[in-house]
C-alpha cells in the first residue's frame, strides 16, 4: 500500500477537496493552510485514518505537529503502522 497515496485520497475524502489532494506533497502545508481543515475535520481525519489503517490513536499521541504538513501525517500514520 501506498501510504501516502492512501493519506491523500483520505485528505481529499474527508475534506471534500475535490481532487486538490493530488497536486500535494510531502511539503504541503495542512494545519492553518487549508481552510477545510478546522478542528471537526481533524477529528473525522483521525476517525477515517483509524479505520482504513487499522489502529488506534489515543489523545495524547495528536497535537498540531502531527498535521503541520502532508509529510507529518504520512510520517505519523507510518509509524502507527509500525507499531
């Protein structure tokens, strides 16, 4: 699986972005950059990441860090996977 291919079609699911996703990388700004990313999108991102990737994330593991950029979120995903 192509973790960030499955984080950017999540991101473009979930934030109804409507294909934008596509022109992202590792780089992109998330948190404060997209206007679709309020603080309710950041709870169905985490739903939906949980579900797809098949993990558990807990409150104290998510702060803004996490989402600063679509290369903080593929990295967080990819080590929850990890383990």
């Amino acid at each position: 699986m192509d973790c960030m291919r499955e984080v950017l079609s999540i991101l473009d699911e979930v934030l109804s972005l409507k294909g934008r996703s596509a022109g992202f990388s590792l780089e992109t700004p998330l948190l404060g950059a997209i206007p679709e990313l309020d603080s309710m999108a950041v709870v169905s991102l985490i739903t939906t990441l949980e579900d797809r990737f098949g993990f558990a994330v807990e409150d104290d593991e998510i702060d803004g860090s996490v989402f600063a950029s679509v290369g903080t979120l593929v990295g967080f995903v990819q080590q929850k996977m990890a383990g």
